[in-house]
C-alpha cells in the first residue's frame, strides 16, 4: 500500500514537473525578446575580440568567469576526494571474471584514438566547441575502457596525484602572476594580438589556462573511475 | 521542417524522462537516462549551444550513466 502510493506520488510529480517543463520552453519560444538577446551577445562578442579567442564561449568560461571555474574544479576535487575516502581499497583484489576477448582487443585499438581525441578537444578549446572539461572527460573514458576490459591495470596514485597538483598550482600560478600584471587575477599578460585570432598560438594565456583545467579534470575524473572500478569486494 | 525535428524532440525528451521516472528496473531507467541526455544533445547543438552539447554527451550520455552502472552494480553485490 505504502509502496503503491509512493509510485503514485512520483507518477504525479514526474507529470507536475512535465507540464512545467513544457510551459517554461512554450514562454521561452513564444516570447519576442530579439533586441535584448542581441544585444547582450554583440556587447559579449566585442569584448570577446579584445582577446582574440575564436570561441567566445570559452573567453566567458576561462577569462571572464575563470574564478568561477577555479570554484567548479574545487568543487569537483572535493567531489573525488569523497569517493575517494569512501571507496579506496585497502587491499588491491583483482576482478574474479576475465572480460571477454573482444573488449580486450578492442579497447587496445579504441584507447589511442579516443585519448587523441581527447587532447584534441582540450587543446583547441580556444578555436572549437569543447574545452579543458569535455577533453579531460574524454580522457577519463579513455582510461574507464582500459580499466574495464584489462583487470591488471591501474595508474599509480603518485602519477595522478602528481598530474592533479601540477595543474591546480599552475592554475593559481598564472591567476596569481595577472593579478601582478595587470592588477587583475587571471589577467591575460600573454600577448593575445587580435590578428593571431583563429591561429593555434593565440588567446594569450586562455589556450593554457583550458589545458591546465584539461589536465586537472582528467585526472580527477580518472581517479573517481578508478576507485569506483578498483573497490575491494568484501564477499 | 527544422520546428518540426525540434519539437519532436521535445516531445521524445519528455516522454523518455517521464519513462526514466516511472520505470521499475534500475539498469533499465539508466539506459533511458542516457536517452534523455541523447536528445538534450541534439536540442543543444539545433539552439547553436555546441560546446554544452559537448560537455552533455561526455558527461551526461557518457561517464554519468556508466558511474550509475557501477555504483549499481556494487550495490547490488551488497545486498
């Protein structure tokens, strides 16, 4: 009885929160709010020159709100220092059941493709969709496939350790040395020229500021995966 | 034509979230979370939004739903 109102009660819910959903996107596609829009974005674009990155979605996120992600990777660390302490294994026990022979060989083909792809989107955060976050996820379901189909493996604790920390200091470092700068903290003291605009080497200190966020994300999210896969099973 | 694939999609998001609620095996409602995140996607990418398409897919269809796979699994090794 209890069981069945319960349902109910989320069946409810699920239909309150639908027919919310779908009024909130109704207001959003029948409201005529062009001149607004248009000029918050143009105001943004301009600005966004000023710095010569491509992909002015990423200006936001690095550079105008870049504090704002230092608080967002906190925020993750402390979400992977939880699973951490709640799910490390103390003694290392490999998986009983040997995955099967397809995923094994697969996953030797995928694993280099997938990391490149990875790196790819880190590194040109400034120029294409993706940044520092999607490409450390993606690095981190590089390493989930590894883990999945080979018992054997496991990165050292050391090496991510190390990776996180790098990028964290380097993270701060360079918020640290703009504000010494250019009396603002993630200042761009890089040359960011706006004819360089669309190039590799452009953007100032944006480009290395999303590798460093890349670098920190892979790893944490890497670690998370791993302790979740890795745990001791008591039985 | 382009309205029309929008609001099918629409459409498809919120009938598979509503199946993700009331769904009675658990592996069943994360394969169908996936889905949701699926559509999110696309909506994402018709709304000229392609980077939090991105972060959507990675996240939301990929490494989201596979933690809940394990933390599954492990829970279900508890019981």
């Amino acid at each position: 009885m209890n069981f069945k109102r319960d349902i109910s009660t989320k069946t409810y819910s699920g239909f309150a929160l639908s027919a919310l959903l779908v009024l909130t996107i109704l207001n959003v596609l029948l409201q005529n709010i062009p001149g607004k829009v248009e000029r918050a974005g143009e105001k943004l674009l301009e600005l966004n020159a000023q710095e010569g990155v491509a992909n002015a979605v990423t200006t936001v996120v690095v550079y105008f709100r870049g504090f704002d992600t230092l608080g967002e990777i906190a925020v993750l660390f402390i979400a992977a220092l939880g699973i951490g302490l709640m799910l490390s294994s103390h003694s290392k026990v490999p998986h009983k059941e040997e995955s099967n022979f397809i995923l094994q060989k697969a996953s030797k083909l995928l694993f280099p493709v997938i990391m490149l792809f990875g790196v790819y989107v880190m590194i040109y955060g400034h120029l294409s969709p993706g940044g520092g976050f999607q490409g450390g996820v993606i690095i981190a379901s590089g390493v989930l496939l590894l883990l999945i189909s080979d018992q054997n493996f496991e990165i050292p604790h050391s090496v991510i350790s190390a990776l996180e920390t790098f990028a964290g200091i380097a993270y701060v470092l360079i918020g640290l040395i703009g504000l010494v700068v250019l009396d603002r903290f993630l200042g761009n003291f890089l040359p960011h020229d706006i004819s360089e605009m669309g190039m590799l080497f452009s953007g100032g200190i944006i480009p290395l500021v999303y590798i460093v966020v890349g670098i920190k994300v892979g790893s944490e999210m890497s670690l998370i995966v791993q302790n979740l896969i890795k745990r001791n099973d008591d039985d | 034509m382009t309205g029309l694939i929008i609001l099918s999609t629409f459409i498809a998001v919120i009938v598979v979230a509503f199946a993700v609620v009331v769904q009675k095996s658990l592996p069943d409602a994360i394969i169908l979370f996936m889905g949701v995140s699926l559509g999110s996607v696309v909506l994402f990418f018709v709304f000229q939004a392609p980077d939090v398409a991105m972060t959507e897919a990675v996240i939301g269809a990929g490494i989201s739903a596979l933690i809940f796979l394990m933390a599954l699994k492990h829970f279900k090794e508890e019981r």
